[in-house]
C-alpha cells in the first residue's frame, strides 16, 4: 500500500460561515485514517481563498495506485462536505492532485 496526500480545489456556490467551516474540518478529520491535521501543523486540510470562493482540500489515503488513491479522496471529500452541509452543487470538486507519495510495504 501506498499513502497519498491529494490536493482537490474546489468552488462554493453557497455562503461559506465559520460554523459550516469548522463542520467541514470536522468531517474532514473523521476520515482521515492517519488522524493528520489532529495537530494543524501537521496538514492543513481546508484552504479558503477569502477574496473568492474557491478552496483547496488535502487529504491523506493509503491506496494500491494514484487512480484508488484519487478516486477515494473524491470520495472522502464529497461525504464530508455534505455532512457540513454543501450538498449538490454547492460545493463543486475539481480534478484531484496528487502532492505526495510515500511507499509502505505491507505489513502480515
């Protein structure tokens, strides 16, 4: 298995406030299966650029290859921005990016 970390901008169609925001990492943090960004100097989960509405996601998954690994964090991202309440379009993902990869070997 491999860890990724996946960048996925992304675009708010609906007001962002601080209560969805911290529903958002919130959410974010209960799938993140190393508890990265429990310490937010470890990875910091959400970007917000506040002069606009877009955002940049990070989150870290362990996959077989690039396309699991980019697959599960859409995934990942579409739950929990619906459980802080951005359903349907009112979050919209773009493509994800991968800005890490660090090889484990499985353990028996």
């Amino acid at each position: 298995m491999t860890h990724f970390v996946i960048s996925l901008p992304g675009t708010f169609k609906q007001e962002v406030t601080e209560a969805a925001e911290a529903q958002l990492l919130s959410a974010l943090q209960g799938y993140d299966q190393q508890e990265v960004g429990a310490d937010p100097q470890d990875l910091d989960m959400l970007t917000l650029n506040y002069g606009g509405p877009t955002f940049t996601l990070r989150l870290e998954v362990t996959a077989e290859d690039s396309r699991g690994a980019e697959r599960e964090a859409l995934a990942r991202a579409s739950r929990a921005l619906a459980a802080a309440g951005f359903d349907g379009d009112a979050a919209l993902l773009g493509q994800p990016v991968i800005t890490s990869i660090d090889s484990v070997a499985d353990q028996d």
